[in-house]
C-alpha cells in the first residue's frame, strides 16, 4: 500500500518506481524503508480478508460443509501463488505489477493481456465491494431493503464518494494498515469460535445441489472462493519500500494467505454452526445476522459497523489500485497513453475516473438482480479475470526459472514445483468456470 499512497503524492508509479532503484540514471534517492514483517503481512492479510468472508457465506450456504474442502484447497493453491509472485519479486526485487514478469518471459503482447485482466479484476472487484457495502448498511437504511434500484444507487453512490477521497489524495500509512487489519479479524474469529462453542456444530450437513461430481463442484466453488484470496500478490508491489524484501516479501506473503485462510475456515464453521443454511443462503449481512441470534441487536451494531469498516478499507485500496495500475500501464504502453496523466499532486484522476466509470457501468448491468445475485456475477467476473493473471505469472515463473536453468544458473526444485502447483490450481479455478455457468 505504500507505494500506492506514494503514487498520490507525486511518487513515480508501480512499474516506474522499479526504474527509481537505480539513482545513478535517475538522480532520485529513496526515501527510508519503512515496511518491515508486520506491515507487510498486514497489506496481505488486510487486502484479502475484506468483502469476500463478509458475504461469501451466503454464496456457499447452499454446499454446506462441501465448502470447507475447497477453502482448504483455494487456501493451499493461494499459498503456492503467493510463494510464486514472492519468487518472481526476489528475483528482481523492486518491479512491481503482474504484467512486467509476463512481459520479461513471454514478451509485451501477453503482458498488456494481463495488466487489463488485472485490472479488469480490480474494477469488478470495486463493484462487488459497494455491492457488500450496502447489503451491510440494509439494517440501518431501510429504503434500500428489497429495492435493487435504490440499492443499486447506493453502491453507486458509495463508489463515488472513495473515488472523490482518492482524487483529493487522502494518505493512508501501513501502520494505520496494520492497526486496522487486526481490528479486522478479532471480531471474525471471535464470532466463529462463539458459534462453535454455543451453536448447531453437528448441524452443517455436506450438500449437492445441483448433483455435481466433487471434482466439478469444488472446482466450482474454488471460482468462487479465489475472490476472498484476490491480494496475494500485494506484498510485492511496494517492494523498494520494504526492509529487506527477500526475506520479507516471502514471509509476509505466507503469513498473509495462512492468516486470511485460517480466518475463513473459523468464521465460516461458526457462521453455519449458528444460522441454518436455508437462512444463511439469503442473508445480505450474515456476520451482522449472527451477531444478532448470539447476543442481541447490540452485537449485530457492533458486527455491522466493523464490517463497513472491513470493507470500505479494502474499497479505498482498491479504487486506489485500480487508478494506479493502469497509469502505470499506460506509462509501460500497456494502456492508451491518456491515462497516463497526474494532476499536480502526482493523482492519475483519468485512470481513477474512467475506472471508476466502468464499475458503474457493471452495477448498472446488475441492478435488477438481488443483491446476492448481483455480487455472485461481479465476483465471478473479478476472479475469473484474475485466475487468469495469476496462471500467467505462474508460468511466467515457470519459464523464468527454465531460462535461469539453461544459463547454468542454480535453481530450486521446490520453487518449480510450487510454480506447476500454482499453474495447476489456477486451471482448476477456470475449470470452474465451465461448472459455475452449465
């Protein structure tokens, strides 16, 4: 995230902050790293565990404890793409952004591929975050319950209010990062251990609702848990701000996705301990919902301010991410080169503004569906955009360390194997695909 709030105030942006790293061309000095173990796990942690445990219940409700298997299983794949971008990162510390290491292995037409997948992913993913958003304001904003066109508005609305903080270059520090991940996950766990301790925990039956293989239907469900994983990547990019970044980055990276997963798999077996599945299914809110079978209307206020908090944090990083990759992008000739303007505080308002447009446009599309409905297609779209960069940058390491090999360079056959392994569960994830629209 550093780099990123850099970028607001005038700093070079992700993929020309890697070309500041050599000051004798550039005449540039960096300042003091600032990102040690914590806030670099913090970035991780705090970019996943957002939107995607806070409505995923009701997305997976249907499966029962199915869905356990493919969290255990996204958790695991999200581990070997998060050592594959800790590899690729160590290797040329400092060059941030999916699409360089595409482009350094296989050339610029697969890399501008994958910067607009990527940022393709983060746009929809904006989207399905104001959608999330709203379906925790529901219990307090009452004209938006039942109405798709007034909720519709009101994820526009809220959409527009982070892209209006963003242009006026509002700073956030990764210590207010690290502080507001922890306020994160407390009360997650807290309420996931609760439900296991005072719910139905014998009470979550294994479902197939629509008689599926296993194989089919946990390929299917990993599309859809991949959007809770979506940030593995992040403790890469604002690597030349990190202190001793390849024994961090790859540290961080783990601890990251082991925290997120861990977290999940808590959250989601109180959750189903504590509302029945046929209930949890449609619930908009379900963390605020349980909040309030356990202890009253005063845990579901607590639960529900908590969970704005949670996911307007992972919302600002996101339109903040969304301008910045593809000003970045437009400076590497992957975006057309209008997006690549600041203004006078270093913002890129164009590439904040049409990306910001563009998730409008996807919440337009979707207004007339439920709200679950209509966050399930954005999250669809997020994930299925993204698996699409992670395969690639899997292979991309794959074939960097083949080239590093025939340079009689020394390799390590634990890193290519978690390479395969990361290539491998990214086509299992667009295998769902197939399975998620028959």
């Amino acid at each position: 995230m550093n780099s990123f709030v850099h970028n607001t105030e005038g700093q070079n942006t992700v993929s020309q902050s890697a070309r500041s790293l050599d000051t004798s061309t550039t005449g540039q000095t960096h300042a003091t790293k600032t990102i040690g173990i914590w806030r670099s796990w913090a970035l991780v942690a705090g970019m996943m565990i957002g939107s995607g445990i806070l409505t995923m219940p009701a997305l997976l409700a249907p499966y029962g404890s199915y869905s356990f298997i493919a969290w255990a299983v996204t958790g695991f794949g999200a581990i070997c793409l998060a050592l594959s971008y800790s590899f690729l990162s160590a290797r040329k510390p400092g060059l941030g952004g999916p699409y360089f290491y595409v482009q350094e292995a296989f050339g610029r037409k697969f890399a501008g591929i994958v910067a607009w997948g990527y940022w393709i992913s983060l746009v929809a993913s904006v989207a399905a975050l104001a959608l999330s958003f709203t379906g925790y304001s529901k219990a307090y904003l009452p004209f938006i319950d039942n109405n798709s066109w007034y909720s519709g508005v009101f994820a526009i609305a809220i959409i527009l209010v982070f892209t209006t903080i963003n242009i006026r270059g509002v700073r956030e520090a990764s210590a207010v990062q690290l502080v507001t991940t922890v306020i994160k996950i407390l009360p997650l766990v807290g309420l996931g251990i609760a439900g296991a301790m005072f719910g139905e925990v014998n009470n979550i039956p294994a479902l197939n609702p629509d008689n599926d293989t296993l194989f089919s239907m946990v390929s299917g469900l990993c599309l859809l848990v991949m959007f809770a994983f979506i940030g593995v990547e992040s403790a890469t990019l604002p690597s030349e701000d990190t202190i001793e970044p390849k024994k961090t980055i790859p540290r961080a990276s783990i601890l990251g996705t082991l925290t997120a997963a861990a977290v999940y798999m808590i959250a989601m077996f109180g959750l189903m301990s504590i509302i029945p599945l046929t209930e949890l299914q449609h619930s908009a809110s379900p963390f605020a919902d349980a909040a309030q079978i356990l202890v009253g209307s005063s845990g579901a206020v607590i639960i529900t301010i908590g969970a704005l908090f949670a996911i307007s944090g992972t919302l600002n990083v996101c339109i903040m991410i969304t301008g910045t990759i593809m000003n970045a992008g437009a400076r590497d000739g992957m975006f057309p080169k209008y997006f690549s303007q600041q203004n006078a505080k270093g913002t890129p308002v164009r590439a904040l503004l049409f990306s910001s447009t563009v998730g409008v446009i996807l919440l337009s599309f979707n207004h007339y569906e439920s709200l679950i409905k209509s966050y399930e297609y954005l999250l669809i779209i997020a994930t299925f955009a993204v698996v699409i960069v992670y395969l690639a940058t899997a292979l991309a390491s794959i074939k960097l360390q083949w080239q590093d090999y025939k340079q009689q360079q020394p390799i390590s056959i634990l890193q290519l194997t978690i390479a395969l392994l990361a290539a491998l569960f990214s086509l299992l994830a667009l295998l769902g695909t197939w399975v998620v629209y028959q």
